[in-house]
C-alpha cells in the first residue's frame, strides 16, 4: 500500500525561534510548580484536611438533627451472639452547654478541649424494653488537643471509670421518661482524635429499674459476666448506638457526592 506524502513546508526562521522561546518558558513554568509543591509540603491536601477538622466545629448547628441521630439505626451483629439489632429515635433534646448535658466529673474531664455544644437523642430496641441515650459533645479543641484527650483516656482508662458517666436524657410521653441517672447501666465514651467531637452513650432499661452497678461496655459485653447490664445486651445497646452515631456523624461531615448521570 502507497500513501501520498505531504509537502514539507520550508522553515522560518522566525517561528523556530518562537517555538524556541515557548518551550523554555513551559520548562521553567513546570519547574516552578514542582519547586512550590516541594516547599509547601503538598499545601493543598493539607488545606482540604483543614477545612474538613474546621467544619466539624461547627456541624452541631449546621447539620440536620436526622444526619447526626437517624431515626432508624441499624446495627448488622451488633447484639449478643452477633444478632442484627435496629434501634428507633424516640426523642431529641436541645443543644445544650456541657455544664447542663454532662454530669460534673465528665464535664471537668473535657473542659480542657474547649467544650462547646452537646447534642443528644435517645434511642430504644424494636421490642421497647431498653433505652440509650446517644451524644455527641463538639469541642473547639485542635487535632493536637483531641489526639492528646484520646490517649489520656486510653492510658487512665477513663471511659471505664463510674463516676465519668455520661448523662441520660430521659423525655415524657416515652418509653424512656423514667430513664434516669440511677437507670444507667452501661456506658461507651469514645474521642475521636480525627474530629473535634467526643461521642458517646448509656443504655438502661426502659421499666425504670434502678442498675445494679453500670458496667462500660468492654465488660457489658463479657459472655462470661452475670451482671443484669450483661446479661440484658445493655453493653451491645451503648457500643452499637455509639458506633451508628459515629457513622452518622462522619457521613454528616463528608456526605456522598452523586455520580453524574
């Protein structure tokens, strides 16, 4: 096969020297990008981190109450002996300050974080016999701050200790209206060192018994334990509802972007 070639257009010498030009000004160009990327240690990336960590500051009031406390959480073996679980959002209390949402202890624990805004639901199981109330307390502390308040918590074991219990919120008209301090039976208290925000949750039974010593979540859900809060799930309600509101609160902060059609 034959192709009919093209005439070669005779070179000028004033366009050579244009491309000339073009090309090292592209070069240099290129080669300041790169110097400035190097420099700034990637700025970009850090400034989208940034503006994500800012945003959480303020998601208590900018969020809508059903992305941070969904009426219905699931949680797939998230029960005893790993049975799915499904809790319904009975009741969602006002943002508050900490000095009115958080029993005194806990409130002292977090005042170094800068404690800005809790906001609250509480939640029951699909057969109305036990309650959970779910928090989220918004801090205005840094990531050097959040990160320092999470190994302090994990080296004193402070989301095991008592008397650092979180709050219930009990609402009238409601299955948990007699959810109280004394019906606190186990806990989960969670600092996310990524978000300014500490999550956590208590669970008791919804008859308004009084619980025969709360117990955290970590012994809550021994097989081997014989305490009520064990032998009733209460541990597997604060740990399922904590992690669903954790979900929630991070969906909440990057939502889904739709693909386009």
């Amino acid at each position: 096969m034959t192709a009919r070639l093209r005439p070669v257009p005779a070179r000028r010498p004033a366009r050579t020297v244009a491309a000339a030009v073009c090309a090292v000004l592209g070069l240099g160009l290129i080669g300041g990008a790169v110097t400035a990327t190097a420099l700034t240690g990637g700025a970009g990336a850090g400034s989208a981190e940034e503006s994500a960590y800012d945003r959480a500051h303020a998601l208590w009031h900018t969020a809508s109450v059903n992305s941070l406390f969904p009426p219905t959480i699931r949680g797939p073996q998230a029960g005893p002996g790993k049975a799915d679980r499904v809790w319904t959002r009975i009741a969602v209390a006002p943002d508050s300050d900490c000095a009115t949402a958080l029993d005194p202890g806990l409130a002292a624990t977090l005042v170094k974080t800068g404690c800005a805004r809790v906001v609250r639901a509480t939640y029951t199981d699909a057969t109305s016999t036990n309650v959970t109330t779910v928090g989220m307390v918004f801090t205005g502390a840094d990531e050097h701050d959040m990160a320092s308040l999470a190994q302090r918590v994990d080296a004193q074991s402070l989301d095991e200790r008592p008397d650092l219990l979180p709050r219930a919120f009990p609402a009238k008209g409601t299955v948990a209206e007699r959810f109280g301090a004394a019906q606190r039976a186990s806990w989960s208290l969670k600092v996310l060192p990524d978000v300014p925000v500490v999550v956590y949750a208590v669970s008791g039974f919804a008859d308004g018994r009084a619980a025969e010593g709360p117990q955290p979540v970590t012994a809550a859900r021994d097989a081997k334990s014989t305490a009520p809060a064990a032998q009733a799930g209460l541990g597997h309600e604060a740990a399922g509802l904590a992690a669903g509101a954790e979900r929630a609160l991070r969906s909440a902060l990057n939502p889904p972007t739709e693909a386009p059609e």
